[in-house]
C-alpha cells in the first residue's frame, strides 16, 4: 500500500496560534484535522464537541487537533468575525484556520476541494510521515476514532524510537 | 519496564462458548476482560453496552472481549441461573465465565482477588503476550478505551509482522 | 365520556412503606403506578429513572409515585429477596409493590392481569377519584408525562378548592 | 394573586409566518415564547430542540410556540441573514421573531428588557388570557415544562368549557 502526501492547507486566516500551521511543521505528530462550518447541526452537536475532547484527552500525546472553517455555503453570513464569535462562545481553544476561499466563483474552497470532501463535518487524521490514514464523513464513533488514533501514535512512537521494551499506553481513564 | 503475567482465570461455569477460554489460548490477541455485577448499576448502564459496542466493533481485530462475574456481595441472588437471564435479557453475546467463589468465607470471587480489583465494573486490558496493560475501575472513557486498544493492536501486529509497509487502521467508521 | 374504577392491586408484598398501599387510601391524589421487572432492560435503562425523576420532582405535588413488580416470566430469579437488593442497589425509594402471582398457573400475576398490561414497563396514570386516565406501554416521553401529570394535577386541585382565582403552577424550575 | 398583563412583543421582522403574531391574537392559547441567541450554546443544544419538540408534540392542543431572538451581544454577526440561514439549517419551523433593537445605544433589545430576562436561552410561558405564568432562565427539564403546559391547558380549556366531564389528556404517548 502507498499513500500519497496529504494535500498542503490553503488559509486565509488562523485562530487560537500565534501563526499559522503547517503540515510539514506538525511532521512527527499525528494530526487530526477537523472540518467543520460554524452553522452546520451535526459540527456543532457532535463534531466540535467531539474535537475538544480529542484535545483535552491527548493533550500529552503526539497528537495535534486542527480546526479547518471550510465555508462551502451561507458564505455571507459565515465570514470570520462570525467564526472569531463563534469560537469564543464554544469555548474552542485549539488552532482553527479559515480554509481559502475557492477562486473563479468556486463555491467550495481550496483545501476541501484538494481533499475531496464530501461536506461537513469531516474528519481527516493524518499520520506522522505527512499521510491521510482516515477520512470520515459525517459521525465518528468515539471507540473507533480513539483505536485509530492510538494505532497512529503507536506507529509514531515506534518509528521515533524503535523500542525493544514496552510502551506505556498514551492515555490513562 | 517489566510486567508480570496476568494472573489466570479461575471460573465455575461459563456462558456463550462451548467450552471455557483461558489466557494461554488467547495468547496472540489483546483481551478485554469486563468485570461486573448483575445488579451493579454502573455496570449496567455503562460497562456491559460499552463492552458490547467493542465486541461489535473489533470484530475484525484481534480483540476478544470476556466477561467476568465477579459476585462480592449478594451472592445468593446473583446466581448462575440469574446471570442465565441477564444475559439472555440484556443480549450479551460475548463469553461469559463466572469466577470462582472465594473459599473459606471468603466473599471476594478468586479472580477478582487475583487482579486486585477494587469493585465493578472493572475492565483489564491484556496484551497479546498475556500481561494487564490497563486496569480501569469505574467510568472508563470510549475515547481513551478505543485507544489503548488500538495501541495494543497495533503493538500486537507489529510483534506478529514486523511489517515495513504501512498498516491498515483496523477500524473504520 | 364515562370511565370505570382502576382495579384494586393485589400484592404479596410491599418494600419502602410502613404499610401496604391502596388505592382506596390514595383518592385526593394523582397515582403514577410503573410496572416494571428488574431484569427488563427497558424497565433499568428508562421507567424506573423517569419514576424517581417524577417522585423527586413532584414531592410538593399532590401525586403518589408507586413501584408493581410484575414478574410475568423467570420467576425463580426475579423472586422478592433478589427485588429487596435491586431496590437497594438503585436507590429505588418510593413504594413498591410485588404483584400477586398468578393462581391455577398463570404466568401473568394478578394486578397485571386485571389492568391489561401488554408488558413491562408500563405506566399507569390514575386520576385523584380513581379511574384510569392513561396506561402507556414502552418509553413515555418525559414532555407528554409531565403534561399528562399537569393535566390531573391541575384537574384534582381544581376538584378541590375550586379557586376563582389563578393557582401557582405546582412545579417550577 | 394578581398577575399583570404580558408585555407586548416588540419585534422588527418576522420568520416562518405570513404575518407577525401578537398576545392578543393569541387570547385563548397557551404561549410558549423561547428567546434565543443563534451563537449561544445553550440555546442550541438544549433550549431550540426542546422548543421544537413542544411545537411537535402539543400540534393538537392549544399551544402556540414562538421564537425571539433577543440579540444582547455580537449584533453585527446575528443579524436577520444570518438568522435565517441558522433557521434553515436547524430546520426550526415555528414562528420566530427578531426582536426589537435598543434605542439610544441600549444594548438589549426591547422585548427582552420589558419582560426583564436574565439571559439566553429563556422559557416565557404565557397563560389563555395573557399573562405570565412561568419565565424560566437556562435549562428547563422537560417533566417540568410537560407539566406547567398541562397545568395551564387545563386552565384554558376549564376556562373554555366549564366542562362538567372529565377532559381527555391532551396527549398522548
């Protein structure tokens, strides 16, 4: 199996960083990139929450969350003073980008349509090599969501440091 | 870091297999062993849907998911024959051992002693090489529980395999 | 719209009561009876936490929440010392009932018989004179619930006092 | 117990109606009036979907359900638009109005200043004949919201009637 590099971000403005993220910046951690709208049910109900969880939890693990605000409809009324707002009121915390707006009257914008994603919210995680290793569409059950994550820090830490001893598992209830 | 074996299991009678299982012969796969009570509150509204969610969903990994009833108190209404109706009523499908009342007035079932365990609902996680990884007493969260039992699979595929190539996350939404 | 008397209960037992309710003794007030088995999952997992929701909630109100364990099938282990430990372990308080068993071998005890019940859990509303107002088999939702409660409640205060001026409403947030 | 008139709704435009609504043409029905802010938190995780469900649930009785979206905050990004889009993708279909801005830079709007709300989400229960029954801040448990409606339905229709017969229950599971 060969995986092609996960697609470089395209941003017109990141909240909640001092600058702007990269992919190859975040090399050696797993990221999970949440794409979301500040006015779309299931981001609001399941995904956001869901993020902040992600965040919190792996908080000491080589994990980073990402926020990603692909505005592909209602863009009028999902600018970014709506989304600074919006941010503030959930209380998100972690890096949220604005996803580039798409050029030529493209509705969809750049670094959604460079993924393929099918609407919000998606969830991208991407290996520590800079690889798309999942993709979901809609609702992520937690149980499964956390078993990939902790498969891609394991493969993370394995590849840091080839341990011949046994690994303490990342997360502890 | 060295880590005893887990200790065996001593159990009277078991439910949902046709004969018994023991650590040695699940040697190979990462176990989830669920301790509970069938008149434990917490263990019913959140341990045995949770170990039924993983059961469900790790179907296709090298997870096997056994329960442990773990009677230290009522005994005389918790017998095989409830815990027969619990099963079939709450339709718990995965095996099912009872452990071995304690001797000499002891009220604490023998395994349950064995681990330590400090009540119910209790979940160990056993690697593939047969030692506990995880003891959680009480809540233990789908977020963290998916990932550790992900990190346990992905460390017994790797022990199996010491692949070069890049794994398939083992679950997928 | 004519209405007959609820049914008296028949009952070998009572638990979390000096004495043996009836409804003879209940009139004047709104009777919310939830019949229920222990092992019924849909009793654990919804009736009887809406029960207590309601028995707390209307503590101030003129409404008498009431527990009938109507055991219909696996009588040996759903006998009066393993409901003794269930009403225990899940903090049931308010009155409970055991429905007299069936005579001549039916499965079906008494009370559930003479009301009709198609199964458990069921809920039986019964107005402050006595006759039967509503009997909903399987989830009832919290909304339609409280309305209905509200319903007799105001009905019975009304019977009452016949106030020419407004009442409070009984519950407030 | 003497209760006030209901103050009279101030709004600048209204959704989901062909015209807008007022107490007085609401004599005879109970008033649900649920003031919301689109970006608060509360509002939609709890207070919208319950509004909902009341709109859905007491269609045949005589309850009437209203939205107001009492902007105190963030004016510039919940304006009328984006309201709308919230409406559309929240599929709220009820009557909702803005409510009237604060004058001489008040940063309340008006309606919410004369019935002296607290905040966001806030519950106005409304009787038959105009007056404020309930105003409840935050969350509201829907036992409790099932139950003041019933209460005040009953009002209205005894009202109504004078019914010497028992009234149906209004709803039914």
């Amino acid at each position: 199996m060969t995986l092609l590099a996960a697609p470089a971000w395209s941003t017109s403005r990141w909240f909640n960083t001092p600058e702007g993220l990269t992919l190859d910046a975040l090399r050696g951690r797993v990221v999970m990139l949440h794409a979301f709208q500040m006015l779309c049910p299931g981001c609001v109900s399941h995904g956001i929450p869901q993020a902040q969880r992600v965040a919190s939890q792996f908080a000491d693990a080589p994990v980073t969350v990402v926020g990603l605000h692909t505005v592909f409809e209602h863009h009028d009324v999902m600018g970014p003073d709506a989304l600074a707002v919006f941010l503030h009121e959930y209380r998100v915390r972690f890096p949220v980008a604005v996803d580039q707006p798409g050029s030529g009257g493209d509705p969809l914008p750049v670094t959604m349509r460079a993924y393929g994603m099918r609407g919000t919210p998606t969830v991208v995680l991407i290996d520590a090599v800079g690889r798309v290793r999942q993709q979901a569409f809609g609702a992520y059950d937690d149980l499964k969501l956390g078993c990939d994550l902790g498969t891609l820090v394991a493969e993370a830490l394995t590849a840091r440091e080839r341990p011949s001893e046994t690994t303490r598992l990342s997360v502890s209830p």
